[in-house]
C-alpha cells in the first residue's frame, strides 16, 4: 500500500517534467525558426537592394559615371557588403548574399548579351518576359523578391504576378557573393557568374606645364610642354590667346602635348588661358602667361 501511495505522489512530478522539457523543446524550435525567417527577411531586402544598385550602376556606367570611393558595410562586425558612392548617381550599396544552412537565396546577376545591353539573370537563366524574351536594363525594369509562405518569389512585372523559385528555408544555401577590387584607377565589380563592371576611379583633374628658357623677339615660336593628370581617359584642351598672339594644341597622346604660341611682330605680356575637360563632365581652367621675358603659370 505504501508503494502505490510513493508512486501516486512522485507520479504527477515526473509527468510535470516531462511536460516542461517537450514543452522547451517545442518553443526552442519555434524561436528559432522565427529567427530564421526574420533574418531571410532581412536578406531579401539586401537583395532587393542590391538589385537595384546593380541597376543604378549599369545605368551610370552607360552615362558615363565615375566611383569616388568604397567602404566597407559592417554589420556584427563583418563585412556583409560594399558601399560605392558614385559622381553623379549617389550612393548605392552591395550586399552578399547568405551562403550556408539559412536555405536558399536566387543567385542573380547581369549577362552581356550580343546586341552590347545587359541583360537580367536568375539562377544562370534569362528573366523573361510573358512573352518569353529576355529583359534587359534597357526596359528601366528592375526584377523584385520576395518571400511568402517560406518560398521565394520574383515578379518580372514591377508586382503585378509573382513566380515561385524555391523554399526560402532549407539546407542548399546559395549565394550571388561578388567581389570588388578598388584599383588606383578603376573599380572592377565581379559577379557571381563572370560579369565584370569597371568604372573608373576618380581623380583630381590638373595640369601641368613645363615652359622652355627661351628669348623670344616679335614673330617667334614657343612650344609650351603639358601633361594632364586625371581618370584615363580622352581629354579635350582648347587654349586662348591675347595681345596678338596664337596658341595651337598639338597632342601626343590622350594624355600629353605641346601648346605652339606665336608671338606678335611687337611682341608684348600675354595671357594664354587653357581649358580641359573629358567625357565624364570633369573639366577645369587655368593657363600661364608671357610677361617680362619669360613663360609662367599663373
């Protein structure tokens, strides 16, 4: 009798715990397929965003734009991206993408197609159009993501349909991590699948003269020695006299040159102001001057 009553008393205790620890374990499950999601949630705005940098930056580069620096983005003291900010379109950051156990995430990327426009890709295949086309940066279309029910989805049509592409949580984690090399004079952006962007880096436009120890009397020529110093690139250099004399741009290369002046037959001070400027919408005035014998910038 005593031993039914012992099993009667300690019985109730251990259902009690066994309850707690299914209990634990249930919520321990939950909490962290929660933290699962959010973080999924997060990456799919990181993509999105980075989306529609690669957008932006197709179209900068087709504009002809410039970077003027790139840092890092640190997040729980990582680096989970780049952050570029370019001349003329402003900043736009670059995430990676998720690899690993958090589940899937569409690898996307841009494809140089043959009539020179770039063209959307997902999972190394075209986007295509209802129609069945490819669609191209040309369009000003920017494929969106999306996840709803634990899937992905993309919509080729600004969120008007949506296409499932895969479970958002599982176990084949799939990454469009890209690489960014910040060169002296250029940032080449790697995609995942081989697409390479290069943009120029930019940098200070000058100048420079070198002027000859010469004595000039009326009619004489000068070559007044230059080399611009910027992004590689084509410059265009116009130079003006005053008091009677001629200036004339002779080029070498790109890069370098001489400027010709031709004094007047009563020779006299001058100022020959030169201009420069390039396809990237840098440009820049200064120039140097004849007075009491001898070349000068000023």
């Amino acid at each position: 009798m005593r031993r039914l009553l012992y099993i009667l008393f300690v019985l109730p205790f251990l259902f009690s715990g066994c309850m707690k620890l299914v209990d634990d374990e249930f919520w321990t499950e939950v909490n962290e397929l929660e933290e699962r999601i959010v973080a999924l949630e997060a990456e799919c705005r990181n993509l999105n965003e980075t989306v529609e940098s690669l957008f932006r930056l197709t179209q900068s580069y087709d504009a002809l734009d410039y970077i003027k620096s790139v840092e890092p983005i640190v997040q729980n003291n990582g680096i989970v991206g780049y952050r570029l900010v370019l001349g003329k379109g402003g900043p736009v950051n670059l995430y990676y993408g998720k690899d690993g156990a958090d589940g899937y995430t569409p690898v996307v990327s841009l494809a140089l197609g043959s009539d020179g426009i770039y063209y959307w890709t997902v999972d190394g295949g075209y986007i295509r159009d209802s129609e069945g086309n490819p669609i191209g940066i040309n369009n000003n279309y920017i494929p969106r993501f999306r996840i709803e029910d634990k899937k992905w989805y993309l919509s080729h049509d600004n969120g008007l349909t949506w296409i499932p592409l895969g479970p958002a949580v599982g176990d084949d984690g799939k990454t469009f991590i890209f690489s960014i090399k910040d060169g002296e004079e250029e940032v080449a952006i790697s995609l995942i699948d081989g697409t390479v962007l290069k943009f120029p880096r930019y940098k200070e436009l000058k100048i420079d003269f070198s002027f000859p120890d010469v004595q000039l009397s009326g009619g004489d020529v000068a070559e007044i020695e230059y080399k611009v110093d910027g992004m590689p690139d084509k410059y265009f250099i116009e130079a003006i006299a005053s008091n009677g004399w001629v200036a004339e741009v002779v080029e070498k290369d790109d890069l370098s040159g001489y400027i010709r002046v031709k004094s007047p037959k009563r020779i006299a001070d001058t100022r020959i102001s030169v201009f420069v400027n390039n396809r990237y919408g840098q440009m820049t005035a200064t120039g140097f001057c004849f007075k009491n014998g001898s070349f000068s910038r000023f």
